[in-house]
C-alpha cells in the first residue's frame, strides 16, 4: 500500500498590483471585465471607486491598490475589473475590484503554497494564505474573503442599496 499523500491542486488567476503579482483562487472570479464607466457614490470610503453596471445589477467597485495600501489605480489598457464572490458571515456577495493588468491562470500543488511571511509584508497577512515561488518571482496568494471586513461590505452594500433606489425612482 502506498502512503503517499493525496495533494489538492488549486487554480489560481494571477494579476498585477504594481509591481506586485497576486493571485485570486478561480473560483472566487465571477468575470473579468474591462473598464467601463463608473459612478461615484457620495460619501463612500477611499478605496471605493464607485458602481458600475453588471448586466443590469449595480455591482460596487473597490479600487484595490487603495485598499492595500499602495497609490490610487492609474488607469491604462491593461486596467481591469475582476467580479469577485465573496462570502461574508455565509452570504455571497459580489465586488468589483480593480487590478492593474491579469497575467494568467496557474495551477499550484498545496506543497508548493509556502505560509504567509509573519513580518516584513507591507500587506496585512490576515489577507494572505500564503506565497508561492513561481520562476524567480513570488506570488501572494490571498483569502479573498478576509479582504472585505463585515463592516465594510455592509458600508458597500449599504451605497449599492441607495444608487439602487436611485435609479429605481428616476426611472
């Protein structure tokens, strides 16, 4: 009998955020999406950009550089909009994120998903499962989860449910 363990192998899309590449476990991207014209939300949190319109649903846009820390998006032809799934407290939710360009899909053995750095990471490590050494590069893989906090998916739910009614009335 063999004893080797079975290891899971995991689809990831990687993208750019800087020079920084990360990677989103597939099944968590809805679609990517180029830009497309986005409307601001009144008093809505830095990091959100606005809403946009998804198939005829408002869809709220968090610019993800923001959120990270890092500079506003610089909007280029490479920019685009991954619709993400996310689940907060067992309800699925989805998000816009903004992301400097998407690179490719990259298949990763568990064994090759080392733990995330405990210090020296400028990005909070709740966000990152882990990292995974791909040529000479690094990607961080991150929990897509845990990047939106309760707290701030209801502010987002709470601006999409007013540009929601927004639109009902003047129509």
């Amino acid at each position: 009998m063999s004893n080797n363990k079975q290891h899971k192998i995991n689809s990831y899309l990687t993208f750019k955020l800087g020079e920084e590449t990360f990677a989103a476990n597939v099944s968590k991207v809805l679609n990517i999406l180029e830009m497309t014209k986005v409307t601001k939300v009144p008093k809505a949190p830095p990091y959100m950009k606005g809403v946009i319109n998804l198939r005829g649903a408002v869809l709220p846009l968090v610019d993800t550089r923001i959120k990270f820390e890092m500079t506003p998006t610089e909007f280029t032809p490479n920019t685009c909009i991954l619709v993400l799934d996310i689940n907060i407290n067992g309800e699925s939710v989805h998000v816009g994120a903004l992301v400097d360009s998407v690179q490719e899909v990259i298949e990763l053995d568990d064994a090759q998903i080392m733990p995330p750095p405990s210090i020296g990471t400028r990005y909070k490590s709740e966000f990152i499962e882990g990292v995974a050494k791909i040529g000479d590069d690094f990607v961080m893989i991150l929990d897509m989860d845990l990047i939106f906090s309760t707290d701030e998916l209801s502010l987002l739910k709470e601006s999409v449910s007013e540009e929601q009614e927004e639109q009902s009335s003047a129509q």
